[in-house]
C-alpha cells in the first residue's frame, strides 16, 4: 500500500465521519440558536434551560439519522475491506 493509498483512505474516514456527525450536530446547533433567541427576546438569562431542549432533540436526530448513519460507515467498512482483500 502506497502513502497516496493511506492518505486517501484517511480524507475518506475524515468525510465519513463529517457525514455521519454533521446531521445531529446541526440540529443542536439549530435548536441552541433558537434557544437563545428566545432567551435573548424574553431576557431569561437561566444558563441551563439549553440542555434539555438540546438533549432531546440530539436524541430525537440520532433515531431518525441512525439508520442513515449506518449505512454510510457500512459501506464505508465494505470499501475498506475490498482494499484489504485486494492486497
């Protein structure tokens, strides 16, 4: 296996794991955004009422967005594993 080989196997585990995270993490992202506006509008400064919404919602993202998740790292897996069986 060549350097190229191990490099591009590399970026594609990076991509992989940016697909797999950046669905739940905009959610969060989202839901902290709205959260904080409706602090800034109401002018509640209660630090903590953050976590729950967020939770929830990761929660809710991670069984809709898991079955996708899934399937990217399996085929991300089978591809790994053709390379290693083609050596």
């Amino acid at each position: 296996m060549t350097a190229g080989e191990v490099l591009d196997i590399g970026a594609e585990a990076i991509w992989v794991m940016l697909g797999m995270a950046a669905p739940v993490m905009l959610i969060g992202l989202a839901v902290g955004v709205v959260i904080a506006l409706l602090q800034a509008l109401t002018q509640v400064q209660e630090m903590t009422l953050v976590f729950v919404p967020k939770i929830i919602s990761i929660f809710i993202a991670l069984l809709i967005f898991l079955p996708l998740m899934g399937a990217v790292l399996a085929s991300f897996s089978d591809d790994i594993f053709a390379r290693i069986a083609a050596y």
